[in-house]
C-alpha cells in the first residue's frame, strides 16, 4: 500500500509537535492543579480573615436568634465567590449569627478548630478554613466543595485542550500548503515526464528542484542516459546487421543462380564451391552478429564464477585444429595454471574470435601460438594469442578493435569487422586490458590480454 509523500512529510513534521503539545498539556494539568489549590487557599483564607475583621466586637452578646443571611458574591466580585460559601460562629453557644446565600446548615468544619481540612459536608468533601479571632469568641468558617473546585479545572482545560487544538490544526495547514509549495517542482517534473514520448530519452531538467531531490533526478538522467546509449547501440547494430547480411547474402543468391545455369558439371562444381563458402561466411557473420548481441544483452553480475582459463583456451584450440589443418598451420599451445572471475561462455566467445582471427588472416603455413598463465605474483592472468603472418599496419592498430572495421588484409581475406570488436567489449567487461604487439620474432600480429587473477579453481 502506496502512502502520499505531502501525507508522509506531514505526519512527520505534525506527531511531534502533537506529542509535544500533548507532554506540555499534561504538565500544565498538573501545575494548574498544584496552583489552583494554593490559590483556592490563599482565597479561603483571605476572605475567612476579611470577614472576621469585619465583625463587630460584642457580636457574641447578641440575643440569640435567627442567622442572618447575606448573598456571597458582591456585585464587582469575581466569579469565584460563586462556588463560596461562610458561616460566622459564636464559638461559646455554637451559634450561626451570619451565613453566606447557599451555605449549609450544619458547620463547614465540624470540630471548629483553626486552619485547613477536608470535610465532609453533606456527603460531600469540601476544602475548609476556619479563622478564629484572638479572644477565641468568633470563627469564620469559609468552603468549597471539591466538585466545584474540580469543575472549574476542567473548564480551564477544556480551553486550554480546544485552544491547542485549534493551534495544531493551524499548524498543520500551514505545514501541509509549505509542503505542497516545496513539492511544486517535482509536480511540475512528473507532469513533464507525463506527456513526453515513449522513446523520448532526454534528460530530466534539473533547474529549480531542491537539493534533497537532486541526485534522485540526477540518478534518473544516468540511467536515462545508459538507455538511450543502448538504443543508439540497438539501432546501429540492426543497421549494421542488415548492411552486413545483404553482401552475402546477394552473393549466395548470384552463386546458387550460376551453379543452377551451369552448363557443365565442372561449372556447377566450381559454383557449388563458391555456394559453400559464401554460406560458410554468412554462418559466421551471423554467429558473431548473435555473440555481439548476446555480450551486448547481458551485463557480467557481481557473484562471478571462477573459471579456469587453461580449460577454455584448449577447448576453444580444439576447435580450430581442423581449419588450421586444412591451411597447413602449424597451431601451438602452452597452458599455465590460470583462473579469473568472469563468464564462462564470453570467455569462450573472446578467445574463439583471437583464434579465428588469427588462423584467416595469418596465411597459409603459418604458425599461430596461443597460450595463458599467471604472474609469479599472482596478480594477473594472461592470454596471448600471435603469429608470424603479415601483420597489422602501424597506423591501423588503434582501429582494429572498432565495430565493423575492417584493415588493409593482405591475403585477400575479407572480414566482417565484428571479432575484435567482441574481444574488446567483453576485455573492458571483465576489466581486463588489451595490448597489441609483434607476433612471432617480430612478425605478424599478437594480442594480450591480461585480466585479475582469482583464486584457483
């Protein structure tokens, strides 16, 4: 399940700040408890002493008789002489002579000794003061129930809970339009990459987009890059696949058209000869042609192989005993314990080629050596392949690993321009470097391929 981006960078910026707040409401409930009890106090006590200075010395000679009743909130008062209520006490008679709208019946404090407590009123707790004058005569008792007490807290935070609420919810606009604004350029990149065309390979602007976002697109240009080069690379292998085969394959049609005119056996003879060996350089070309795709298709992994370089160089000898043969070649082979990391099958593609370039080009009755081994240090496996033919001009060997080139031959052999072209991509695969040098006793034409040795098979 797909989440938004804007979804993640708000949660993420919007749970902290929740969590925050939430740790700051549950300590200011605390504090406000702690200080709402002392100020209940000290409000207690005030008016307790207040009233108590407000009463007359001789209230205590009064004629006993009905407690006179005052309203408890004045007119200017605050809204907390709402929950207030006080009673006046002739401590010797345990009289009420003067008690606030509302107050009980019964004394606030039972036991009428001075200071706080937490009685029980009605079946109700109250918080209590008791204020007795020096003389010991009167006492001012002043409550409030607990409930009230309570109720006021929670309305404190009911405001202060709708009030940071409200704040979050500000917040989260504000966070989620500075994420959309943030988000603009990417918006504006998706809609780009949107409308373009299929095999539309460009790169990705870059211009305007954040930091954060930059490799990410950088990333993606690379990549459209490398596709785009394995397009071009497609498309120029398929033009060059369809230039090449049309050669030969006219040439097949204009020999199989002789041999079938032929007036004589002799001459369908020779035409049939002609046939073979032009169906025999098409096989060819089209088995490179399919070696280059392949090689081209499939990318060397990182867990690579250990291969034994002596068991491909002598299987890939073997196959060329016969056409050297029949060249009067002379092929000699010298294999030393050897091993590198890599594909079996392109290795096998890379020395067939230096093989056969070898044994067409090289003449006839000459002498091709192939071998392969490692450095004393162990660091390095080799491959040389050399022989005493005509050679390879100077000027033309930094061409001959090109696609489709084809060098000045002087033995009439025509290639395809393909071989060396393989050898040297799947060198540059396995990270391995290619040297051209002399042949035999400064002779011909040689090739040396030196890869990273691996363990031994």
């Amino acid at each position: 399940m797909s989440h938004s981006l804007k979804s993640k960078l708000l949660l993420a910026v919007m749970a902290p700040l929740a969590l925050g707040w939430g740790g700051w409401l549950a300590s200011q409930h605390f504090q406000m408890t702690r200080q709402q009890q002392g100020h209940d106090d000290l409000f207690l006590q005030e008016v307790s002493e207040q009233i108590l200075l407000s009463m007359p010395g001789n209230l205590d000679s009064l004629d006993e008789g009905p407690r006179l009743t005052l309203p408890t909130r004045p007119r200017t008062a605050s809204k907390k002489f709402d929950t207030l209520r006080y009673q006046v006490w002739i401590l010797g008679r345990r009289v009420p002579v003067v008690a606030s709208n509302g107050a009980p019946m019964q004394p606030l404090r039972a036991d009428f000794k001075p200071g706080f407590v937490v009685s029980d009123v009605a079946g109700e707790p109250w918080r209590v003061y008791a204020a007795t004058d020096a003389s010991g005569r009167i006492q001012v008792q002043a409550g409030m129930s607990q409930s009230a007490m309570k109720a006021e807290l929670a309305h404190w935070v009911k405001i202060s809970l709708w009030s940071g609420i409200g704040i979050l919810l500000m917040l989260g606009a504000l966070v989620g339009l500075a994420i959309h604004w943030s988000l603009r350029p990417m918006n504006r990149l998706r809609r780009e990459m949107a409308q373009r065309e299929p095999h539309d390979l460009a790169p990705l602007p870059v211009s305007g987009l954040p930091r954060e976002i930059r490799p990410l697109v950088d990333s993606f240009n690379l990549l459209l890059e490398r596709l785009s080069d394995a397009m071009r690379g497609e498309r120029q292998f398929l033009a060059d696949a369809a230039h090449e085969l049309r050669t030969p394959l006219a040439a097949l049609l204009t020999q199989t058209q002789v041999a079938m005119r032929a007036g004589s056996q002799e001459d369908a003879q020779a035409a049939l000869a002609q046939l073979a060996h032009g169906i025999q350089r098409t096989s060819r070309l089209a088995q490179q042609l399919l070696d280059s795709a392949r090689v081209d298709a499939s990318p060397l992994r990182e867990d690579r192989p250990v291969v034994a370089l002596p068991d491909v160089v002598t299987m890939v000898a073997r196959e060329f005993d016969s056409m050297a043969s029949r060249r009067q070649q002379t092929l000699a082979l010298h294999a030393e314990p050897a091993s590198v990391q890599g594909d079996l099958d392109d290795l096998g593609i890379l020395v067939r080629n230096l093989l056969d370039n070898a044994v067409r080009y090289s003449g006839d009755g000459a002498r091709i050596e192939i071998a392969c081994g490692a450095d004393d240090e162990g660091g390095t496996a080799w491959l040389v392949v050399r022989d005493n033919g005509p050679g390879v001009p100077t000027e033309e060997r930094e061409r001959i690993f090109e696609r489709f080139f084809r060098g000045s031959q002087g033995n009439g052999e025509r290639g395809s321009g393909i071989g060396l072209s393989l050898v040297d991509r799947i060198a540059r695969v396995h990270d391995a470097r290619i040297t051209v040098e002399d042949g035999i006793a400064g002779r011909g034409f040689g090739c040396r391929v030196e890869f990273r040795a691996a363990p031994e098979a």
